[in-house]
C-alpha cells in the first residue's frame, strides 16, 4: 500500500483552480484582496490625503476652464474686457463655479406661464387674457378692486376732470403738481392693464386733445413729480398699448404714437433742468413756457429724487432713439459715484453745486414708493 500524499485535498483544489479560467472582474478584487492596497488605505495620512485632494481640485479646475473656454455662452470673443475689468478667461472659470454651483442651489420659483391661447392677440392686457386658474375667490377680488379703481376715476371724472388731484370731501380739483392733468396720465396705464377700456378711451382722448397744449402754456413744475407721474405714464401707456411693436394691442385710445410724441416734448422742456445746472445734478424745478429751470429755494435737491430720474429718460431714449436723454439722466449717477460716503451711505439732500448737504445719514424714501 502506497504512501499518503505529503499534500491534502485543499492542495490539489488549488492547483486545479490555477488552470481554471477566471473573469477579469475576478481577478481585479482577488489583486486588490491580496494586496497591501487595502493597508496602506487605513494608513494613509493626513498629509496623503491633503495632497490628493489637492490633486482632485486641481484636475476639476482644468477641465472647467477647458471646457468653458472653447465657447463662451454669450458669443463674445475671447479676449474681450466686460463691465468692471472682467475678462473672458476670468469669466469662464466663473461660469464654471456658478454651473458648479447649481447642483447644490434649489431651483428658483418661475412665475406661470400663459398659453398662446390666454395670452391673446399680440400680448393684449383685457381680461380674457389672463386666467386665474379658475378660482372664483380670486376673480371676485380682482373684480373689486376693479370696480374701486373705476369708483375712484368716475368721482374724479365728475368733479376734477382736467386737474391734477381731487380734494374729495370738497369735491373740487386742484393743481398741485404743474397743471398737467397728472391724475388722468398716471390712472391710463393702470387702467390698460386692468382692462378698464372706457378709462382708456377717456383717458387717451383727452391727453390726445388737451396735453401737448398744456406742455406749452403751463408754468412751473417739479422735476421729480413731472417724470415720475406725467413723463412715466406717458411712457407706460406707450409701453403697453404696442408701440414698440409697431401696433396698437389695446384697440381703444389713440394710436400709440401720440404717447410717445407726448412724451418727447415733454422731456425736451425738462432737459433745461439738467442743461441749465452747473454740475450734472438737475435744478428742482422746470417753467416750462419759459424753456427755463431753477433750483430750490434752500439750494438743495434729493438725492434719492435725482438718483431715480434715469429709469424714464434711458426708456425714452430706447423707444425713440434719441440718446440725449438718458446721458444727461446718467451723468448724475457718475457724479454721485465719486462723492465720498459713510459707511456706503449717503446724504438725503445733495445741492445743486454738486456737493452733499448734511445731515449725513437718514432714511429717505425712493422712487417705488410714489
């Protein structure tokens, strides 16, 4: 009888298994199990992973910068210098931490959007147009607050048609902005947009037939409160009756040329305030008949007044193409650029010569809140 075998049956299952075919997946967590991989992972050091991070951030960056820089996402060649000193390549590796950063951002919240058919010929503002997702609640409240407005112009039409304020318990008008009809103005977009088409055929006839001649013959009025009421209305009513498509989308009032021509001659009396002005900050008031402006009686103007002027002139040069008004409207902005501030404040009155008025800080009311 032969001897045992020096070697037991484990031995010889081995030795088969070195002739077995293995998979290629096999093979790699066999290696990576039988070698010193997974030790030298639990000993690494912090020192090790340092570097690696450093490496991976590195890599990131590179492969940002080269992908963004084969194109530029607003077809500006490379190169060019934007707004503030910021160059293509520093915009690129920008762009490439924002797209970075929108993985971890939530989303923002977009307004609803309208279908062709709610939106309605040429973005018309009646109410067809919008639907508030049939909710009867919110229809009645926005039919109330419809019917406040049109109780608001009815008494006003009755008992001040053509001034600029009711006084409503005297039931009487007054003419405390200049004389420019600045009610009727001001209340046409609002009523555009609500669909208040009667308020728009009254309102428009009589800025067709009245206003221009107001303009000419009218005295004194105040800088501010003429651009923000008489010049944005105006501007507003253009805006939203199709001018800047070349159509009239309201089909009630006249033609949205009137507005806009309006509006020209209206700003062309008001540039005296500017031109007129040693520095680029505007005197208070305008005489219109006269082509003339002045300063306030105290010298002094507010700041947050001139400072919000350039929303209509930069709009009027836009729609009629003329850059003369919104110049003038910037160059105030680039004088209180280089004015010296506390802390990033500044004064609420500034003088006509250019200089702040104290006292230095305060809280002053701005351009949304008339």
């Amino acid at each position: 009888m032969s001897k045992s075998l020096p070697y037991s049956m484990k031995d010889v299952h081995y030795d088969n298994a070195k002739f077995r075919h293995r998979s290629c997946f096999k093979m790699i967590t066999q290696t990576m199990l039988t070698s010193n991989l997974k030790r030298d992972c639990i000993s690494c050091s912090t020192g090790k992973f340092l570097v690696l991070l450093m490496i991976g951030g590195l890599a990131y960056l590179m492969l940002t910068n080269s992908g963004s820089g084969h194109s530029d996402s607003n077809g500006l060649a490379k190169g060019v210098s934007f707004n503030g000193g910021i160059k293509e390549g520093d915009k690129s590796i920008m762009d490439g931490g924002n797209r970075f950063r929108r993985f971890w951002r939530k989303p923002p919240r977009l307004p609803p959007r309208l279908s062709p058919d709610e939106k309605g010929s040429n973005n018309s503002f009646t109410p067809d147009s919008v639907k508030l997702n049939g909710d009867s609640k919110w229809i009645a409240r926005q039919q109330s607050v419809k019917n406040a407005f049109i109780h608001a112009w009815s008494g006003y039409k009755e008992h001040a048609m053509g001034f600029d304020e009711l006084m409503p318990l005297s039931q009487r008008g007054v003419d405390g902005l200049g004389g420019l009809g600045a009610t009727i103005v001001d209340a046409l977009d609002t009523a555009m947009i609500m669909g208040a088409n009667e308020v728009v055929n009254e309102t428009g006839a009589w800025i067709e037939t009245h206003l221009s001649h107001r303009i000419k013959e009218k005295g004194q009025v105040n800088l501010f409160e003429t651009t923000i009421r008489v010049l944005g209305g105006l501007l507003s009513a253009y805006h939203l009756s199709g001018g800047e498509r070349g159509m009239n989308s309201t089909h009630v009032g006249p033609r949205s040329i009137v507005y806009l021509e309006t509006a020209k001659q209206l700003a062309d009396l008001l540039l005296s305030a500017f031109t007129s002005s040693p520095t680029p900050i505007p005197f208070s008031d305008v005489v219109l008949r006269d082509h003339s402006a002045h300063p306030a009686p105290d010298g002094q103007s507010s700041t947050s007044e001139v400072s919000t002027l350039q929303l209509e002139f930069n709009y009027l040069s836009t729609v009629s193409g003329d850059p003369k008004y919104g110049m003038v409207a910037m160059k105030v902005l680039e004088h209180l650029k280089t004015l010296p501030k506390e802390e990033g404040l500044v004064p609420i009155y500034i003088s006509d010569n250019g200089i702040w008025k104290r006292p230095v800080l305060g809280v002053s009311r701005g351009h949304g809140c008339c």
